[in-house]
C-alpha cells in the first residue's frame, strides 16, 4: 500500500490506520467466504495474505512496473502475438 523506502508510516499514524483498515476489510471478506463455505478454515489466514499480496504486486506492476508501459502501449498488441493466424472453431 506505501512504499516504506520513500515514507514511514511511522511518521504518518492516519497511514497506516488505513493500511490496517483495509487489511481488516479484507479479512471480513474471506471470513463471509469461509462462513459461506467457499474457502476452508484452515485456508483463511494463507488466503488473506495472498489476496493483500496480489493487490500490492498488481498495484506495483500498474504504476511502476510492465504494466504501467502495457497500459500505454496497448494490452493485446504485441509483437510477439502480431501477425499470428489463429486456430478455426471445430465445425467452422
């Protein structure tokens, strides 16, 4: 959520109340899903650290990694995939 090489949450308490706030957030979440049988007990911490993980490296990768350039470029334009003839439907 911050990047603690450029700013302390120890300098800004508000901060990192949020970043505990939204932690919170999404342990409710999960916790519904473990209550609606969707994710096992035993899998609800490991799931919540995933899921703030996710969000974090995606957030990264958005504003300052590849995709931040994919963003600008185009998602589905590569030259990798460019020109690449694509497989017919069966039965068309």
């Amino acid at each position: 959520m911050f990047r603690p090489e450029l700013v302390s949450l120890d300098n800004y308490p508000s901060a990192r109340a949020e970043a505990r706030r939204a932690f919170a957030a999404l342990e409710a979440l999960v916790k519904g899903a473990v209550k609606d049988k969707v994710i096992a007990p035993s899998l609800a911490d490991g799931t919540v650290l995933v899921a703030w993980e996710f969000v974090q490296g995606l957030s990264w990768l958005s504003i300052e990694g590849p995709l931040a350039k994919m963003a600008t470029e185009g998602l589905t334009t590569t030259k990798s995939n460019a020109g690449r003839k694509t497989a017919k439907k069966p039965g068309r």
